[in-house]
C-alpha cells in the first residue's frame, strides 16, 4: 500500500476547453494485489511512497501537438539561426545581453515583490537595478552581485500561487511553450510590466539571445530522453510549484550527498559533442540498426568502449564526459546506451523485459563485437588495442561479458583490458536499496511530507542553476539525498517499463498503452518498484517465454557476480574501481571482492558514494592509469 502525498483542484479553465482540443481522457487503471500470494508478496505488500502528486494534464493529446509544433519550430527556425548568431555573436557579449535582459525585469521582480508583500525583497531590487544601470552600463555588467546583491526572480504566476491560485492544469501554447491555465494571463501582466516590451523586437531579440545558448542542450535532451514531452512536463512541474525562499540549509556528509556529485561528470569543451560521429550497426536478432557515438584520434591508437549506468543514453552528458576523458589521454572512444535505455532496448535487445544481467550482457556483447568489426574495417591498422569501462550496471555487464570471455564457446570480441567502476555485486540488492531510499521520506511525519518533498527538489534546483561549484557543500540531509537517489532511478524504471510493455505487452499493466494520452498509463506504472518489476515482469517472462529462468533462486542467483565467480578469478585483464562508502556494497561484497580481484585489480577509493568522484581529474587520472599500458602498443 502506498501512502498518497496530494491536492487536487476540482475547477479548471483547461477542462472546460478539451471538447475544443478533440481530447480523449484515459481512467488509470492499477492491479489489485492485495490478496497476491506467488514470489516476492511482500514487496506488494510493503508500504511505499506515492509521487507528489503533480499538475493535471486533461489536455494532453493537445499539449503533445503543441509541443510537436514547438519542436519543429526550434528546430527548423531557431537553431539555424542560433548557429549563425552564435558564430556573429561571441559568448561573452551574449551574457552580457542576458545581463541587459534580466536588468530591464526589475519592474516585474519590484511590482511582485510588492504584491507578494516582500518590502525587504523589494529593496533589494531596486538596490541592484540602481547599480547595474549606473556602475554596471545599464545591467550589462551585474556589479550588484559583486557586491554580494543577489536577485530573487519573481513574477506573476508566484504571486498568484501565494494568493491562492495553484494553477493545476498543465498548458503547452505554441511558441508560447508550457504552463498552467494559471500562467497564461500571468504572462500578459509579466509582458506590460517589462520595458523591452514596448520596443519592436527588443523583447524577441533579448528572448533569442538566451534561447541560442541552449538550443544544442535541447537537441540532446531531445535525443536521450525516452519521452521528452513528459520529462520536460515533470520537471516544469517541479520547477514552477516547488516556490520555497527559505529552507533549512543542514548537510550531512553522507555517501548519498556524495553520491549527487555524479552530475558533474560532463564534457568540458562545448564543442565535443559536435567533434564525435555516430555510427550504426544492423543487429541480426532483431533486424534493427543500433547507433553508437564515437571519436577516433587522427593516429594509431586503443580504443575504449564505454557503457553508461542504469537507463544511461550513449549521448548523455556523463558518456560524452567519459569519452573526452579517454580521447584527451590519447583514446579513441565508442559509447554505446544502457541496455536498460529505450535507445538499446528498441535496436538490439532480444528479451522483451530487461534487467536479468546475463541476457542483457549477451546482447551487449554481440553488438560490441559487430561496432569494433565495422570500426576495423572503416579504420584500418588505426585501433591498436581495445578497453571495456563500465558505469555502475554498465560495470556489472563489462563483468558478465569478462567472465564470458574465458569460457571455450566464446566467439565474440575479447577485450585487452575491463574497466568496471561501481558495480554492485548483487543486483537484486541493489534495487532493493534503490527501493527503500525512494521511500526515505516515510520516515518524515505524514503531515509534512508533501511539502518537505518540494523543498527537497527546490534545493536541488537552485543549486543546480546558474553554474555551482562540484566541490561545493550539498545542502541536504541523508533522508533528502536519498530520496532524490531513489526518485531519479524510480523515473528510470517507469520509462522502462513502459517502452518494454508498449513493445510486448505481458498483461500486467492494466491501462492502455496505446493512446496518445500516456500520462494515464506513466501514474500506473509509477507505483511498480524495483522488486516489484523483478516479480510482476521480469521473473514470470524469464520463467515462461523466455525460458532462462527455473524459479525465484535462478534470478536472485543469476543477478550476482558470485554466479561467475571463477571466471573472474581467471581473468587477468580486469582492473575494478569501487569506493569505501558504495552504498550498493554490503560489508560482505567488498570483502568479496577484495578476495576474488585482490589489490593488483582492484583499487578503492576513500570516498566518492556511488559514481560520485568521477568527475575529479584525479580520479579520471586513476582510471586511465589502469590502461597506460596499451598506450604503448601505438608508439
């Protein structure tokens, strides 16, 4: 059973205009499995954390075509553009426009700090607004910050919300973009209280200037996003309704706050991604084409292949990151997308669910071994030795496919050396874990769940705008850093299932999959944790059509590194980084591990939590160390 953390709004202007949009609503639907009694009825059983509840979305089939239409305008009218005006146009000048934009919007931020009843807030503008116009060259310099002024962005949709308006429904205009039925006339009031308006194309031209800089990081969050339209939905919703100004600043120094840090595992030079190719392979099993990113040095060199973490696109910002760490070291660099990615799952995935560890393994083998055929033969006497390096699962494969490499029956790609960093040696408890830290919260009292739950993301929101600091103190406490841990993978899982299950239906999920309203279906699927994934999908399809599995024992068995245990003793090419503080370890695995790798193969960082000191040169340093010697094989 689950705990509902909700409110809901009984009136909305949207709803009395779906006949206009042509909008079918669809009822979420949920299994009963209360009187469920097979494998795993305790997890169906167990109390568990609801979503926040978020915006209403009755207008979804015409937000999805709004948003389409957005999509192309930006597409085939802004960027083309934005190339230009950022070629024209250098980076500094751009920010100093953005400076003149956010300087001319002291009237909006004065008049709502007013409305709001923030007198102090309001002072505190004009303050900046003085300063920047005179000492700052009409804002284009923001001196005031300097000074230790820092701006509050308020606007009209805030003080509506503070005055009782919560704006429930979920609004995509076109050109316009998203919102709530809130929103909108808040935009209009926000418009006759900005200068820029008044001036015939200032305010589009200042609109522009900022929406250049982020038309390539839209393009990828285009491309390694599973349903754009959703994700971006969530995360207005979280950044529009999670207004909070003060909030209990109490860090801990846990290995989950530590863990947070992988988010700064990104490329540092902005034009890397445009430098990598992409290529694809035709899979036989499935007769689709997978693609694959790659960079190749203009020389004889090794070749590291990289796998991404649980759900990880081969373009996300910690997979190109990892692909420049290796390129700069003299590397070229493939990356490929998490098994558990729609963007694998769709091209070369032979099981309809996955997540059981060796089925997937295999998959991701053959399709390395057909990248590096085609790679020699398009660059040939230019690859001179090959590397495997795998995130957290992406590790855990790079171990399965290790291990295969020694068995007799093997005809696939041998690596020269396997980099898994953070792999968890028992996946079925790992997800577990994954589990319980989504339902941190619950140790919160009820009455304040919901709200503490906001300022949880508020936090992370604001400290993720602008650009903040890697080694900066997370202001979060254990509860909190583990709940956005559990949120993040819970999000994973939901797309998951529903690619899987839009694909190959097992019957499990009880709401239609096949409308264009999957809002509906998304609230369905959201309820199923990890475990219980493993029990309502994955062990019945591995125990029935897909016939690798005899019982529960088999796939608790067959998701631990123990079941190829000797395999791995044998392989000498394996070097595996962990740290102390993993918290997908138990006390037992790390003393597994030290026993089967030893301290020639393995190396344990002092801290970091799970991927959470990747991003540090020294660690990057530490890894590629690991496969200095196959640099020599192109001297």
């Amino acid at each position: 059973m689950r705990v509902q953390m909700t409110w809901k709004s009984t009136v909305s202007l949207v709803v009395g205009l779906l006949p206009l949009f042509g909008c079918t609503l669809t009822d979420t639907q949920r299994r009963d499995w209360s009187g469920y009694t097979g494998p795993g009825q305790d997890y169906f059983q167990k109390l568990e954390l609801a979503d926040v509840d978020s915006l209403a979305d009755p207008a979804e089939p015409w937000n999805r075509f709004s948003s389409g239409f957005n999509h192309v305008f930006l597409i085939g009218f802004v960027d083309p553009l934005s190339v230009g005006y950022r070629f024209l146009v250098p980076a500094p000048a751009r920010k100093a426009v953005g400076r003149l934009k956010e300087n001319l919007a002291w009237p909006k931020r004065f008049v709502n700090d007013l409305l709001q009843g923030e007198f102090a807030d309001a002072g505190t503008e004009t303050a900046r607004f003085l300063i920047n116009t005179t000492i700052g060259i009409v804002g284009l310099f923001d001196v005031a910050d300097a000074f230790g002024i820092e701006a509050e962005d308020e606007d009209t949709a805030e003080t509506l919300e503070k005055w009782g308006w919560k704006g429930d429904t979920y609004l995509v205009l076109p050109i316009l973009g998203p919102g709530s039925e809130r929103d909108t006339p808040a935009s209009f009031f926000d418009m006759a209280l900005d200068p820029a308006s008044y001036l015939v194309g200032l305010s589009q031209v200042l609109k522009f200037n900022d929406g250049s800089d982020m038309m390539e990081k839209y393009k990828r969050f285009v491309r390694t996003n599973y349903d754009p339209y959703a994700f971006s939905r969530y995360l207005w919703d979280l950044n529009s309704r999670s207004h909070f100004r003060d909030f209990d600043y109490s860090p801990e120094a846990t290995a989950e706050a530590q863990t947070l840090r992988a988010v700064f595992l990104k490329f540092e030079d902005p034009d890397f991604p445009d430098a990598c190719d992409e290529g694809e392979v035709e899979i036989p099993a499935t007769g689709e084409d997978l693609e694959y990113t790659y960079i190749m040095q203009d020389h004889p060199a090794p070749v590291l292949y990289i796998l991404p973490g649980l759900g990880g696109h081969r373009e996300s910002e910690s997979a190109l990151g990892l692909m420049e760490m290796a390129f700069k070291r003299g590397f070229s660099a493939v990356a490929i997308s998490s098994a558990m990615c729609f963007d694998f799952m769709q091209s070369a995935s032979t099981v309809a669910v996955p997540g059981f560890a060796p089925a997937d393994a295999r998959d991701i083998h053959v399709a390395l071994d057909l990248i590096h055929g085609q790679l020699v033969k398009e660059y040939p006497g230019q690859i001179t030795a090959k590397a495997l390096m795998g995130l957290s699962l992406g590790g855990y494969h790079a171990l399965e496919i290790a291990a295969a490499a020694e068995r007799p029956d093997n005809r696939l790609i041998r690596f020269d050396r396997y980099v898994p960093v953070n792999p968890p040696v028992s996946l079925f408890n790992a997800v577990a874990e994954l589990d319980d830290y989504f339902n941190a919260p619950l140790e919160w009292p009820a009455e304040e769940r919901d709200q503490r739950v906001r300022i949880t993301i508020m936090k992370v929101l604001k400290l993720m705008d602008g650009d903040p600091d890697p080694n900066m103190e997370v202001p979060l406490s254990r509860i909190e850093a583990r709940f956005l841990i559990g949120l993040t993978y819970r999000l994973a899982l939901m797309f998951v299932i529903h690619d899987s299950q839009r694909r190959e239906n097992l019957g499990v999920l009880m709401t239609d999959l096949s409308g264009v309203s999957r809002g509906p279906a998304y609230d369905e699927i959201f309820d199923y944790s990890y475990m219980e994934y493993l029990y309502a999908f994955l062990l019945p399809y591995f125990t029935g059509q897909g016939g690798a599995l005899r019982d529960e024992a088999d796939l608790i068995t067959g998701s631990s590194l123990r079941s190829i245990e000797q395999e791995l003793r044998a392989n000498d090419r394996i070097r595996l980084f962990t740290t102390s503080n993993d918290f997908l370890l138990r006390d037992e695995d790390r003393a597994w591990l030290e026993d089967v790798f030893g301290p020639n193969r393995l190396t344990s960082f002092p801290d970091g939590g799970h991927l959470g000191n990747l991003y540090r040169e020294e660690t990057k340093d530490t890894l590629m160390r690991a496969l200095t010697d196959l640099t020599a094989r192109s001297n």
